[in-house]
C-alpha cells in the first residue's frame, strides 16, 4: 500500500495512511521539500512512483504524452512493415523475370522418363460360401410327474356323545280362582262408589226403588 511521506518542518499528517487529495497543494509558507525528496512508499520505507494525478506522484501530461508517443511509435512500425512487404514482392517478381533468360537453351538437359511400374492385376478374391448350419435342439427326456397323493390314514376317532337337553313341559296353568258372584260384583261396585256393602245386597232393596241413583235405605 502507497503512503505518503512528508518532508521535514512540513506540519504531521492526520493519521499515517492519509493521502492527500487531487487538487491539494502545500502551503506557500512551508519549507520548500528537499531537492530529490521521494513522497511516497511502499509502507516499508522503499520509495515508489505515487499515484497519477495525485501531489508527487506521476503527472498526467507525462502519462498523456507517453502514451501517445508509443502509439505514433507503433503507427510508424505497421507502416514500415507494410511497406517493406510491398517492396519485397516487386523486387522478388522482377528477379525471376531477370533470371529466366539466363538459362542456355543450347545444351539441352536430359530428362528423365520415368519408367511405369507394372501394377500387379488387381484379384479379387472371393470368400468361400459358409453354409449355415441348423443346428437341431435335442428332445430332452419329458419328465413324468409322479403325483403323489397324501396317504389318507384312517385315525380311530372315538365320537363325543351330544348332550340331550330334553327341557320339562310345563302343565297348564288351572285357574283356581271362580269367578266371582253378581253378589261379589255388587259388593265391590258399592265399594268403590264409598256406599255401604249392605246396600248393594238385592235382598235389602225395596221392590220399587223412588231414585235409581241413590243407594237403598238401611233396613
């Protein structure tokens, strides 16, 4: 990381990573910096070029102007080079011209035939038909299943005697009870109406009741 480092009698920076801003300039009335004074470090005391633009460091006009120096320097080179190369193929052409009529046609050069080879005649050998063979499965021996039925053994089953239940007939009911008299029939009505039993007795009636309604006198 670039620090910025402060000439002596300049006033302490801050803090010991500040860096001055683009457009900062130091005072007019500060000690001017020692004459080859590096203002930047890498944080290890070994100087190095500062930041673009920035006090002390690499100016943009040198930045600018060497860039635009490399790049005529490279226009210059790709033109050169092009132009080195359309040279080259007119002097090449016009020394082949040149050197054409050079050659004496007076002692003819020998040449050579060259002699044909025979080329062996092409057989074409053909592969012997292979007959297909069937080959026949064999009958296997069909199994015979043997069905073997469970031997049925006879087991001596002694019976368990059944429980006869024979439920006892019940008789009949006879009703012990006779039916009751006109005698009782009236003793109870005459009850139930809160009459006296002996009024309901007929031989205590008279022989012409005056109200059917009232029981008869006590006699």
């Amino acid at each position: 990381m670039k620090r910025f480092v402060v000439p002596p009698g300049w006033p302490t920076p801050p803090r010991r990573s500040w860096v001055p801003p683009k457009t900062w300039r130091p005072d007019p009335s500060w000690p001017p910096a020692p004459a080859g004074w590096r203002f930047w470090d890498d944080g290890k005391g070994n100087a190095v070029r500062g930041p673009v633009g920035l006090y002390g460091g690499t100016s943009r006009r040198a930045v600018f102007a060497g860039a635009s120096g490399l790049m005529v320097f490279l226009a210059i080179n790709i033109w050169a080079l092009s132009a080195i190369g359309l040279f080259d193929g007119d002097d090449g052409r016009r020394s082949t011209m040149q050197a054409a009529p050079v050659l004496d046609d007076k002692s003819p050069t020998p040449t050579l035939t060259p002699t044909p080879t025979p080329t062996p005649p092409w057989t074409t050998q053909t592969p012997p038909a292979v007959t297909p063979t069937t080959v026949t499965p064999t009958a296997k021996p069909a199994k015979s299943r043997t069905s073997r039925k469970p031997e049925q053994t006879e087991e001596s089953r002694t019976p368990t005697p059944t429980k006869s239940v024979t439920k006892p007939v019940r008789p009949p009911r006879t009703s012990t009870s006779t039916p009751p008299t006109r005698e009782e029939l009236l003793e109870e009505y005459c009850r139930q109406q809160g009459w006296d039993p002996e009024w309901c007795d007929p031989d205590n009636w008279p022989e012409q009741p005056e109200d059917p309604e009232t029981p008869p006198p006590y006699r």
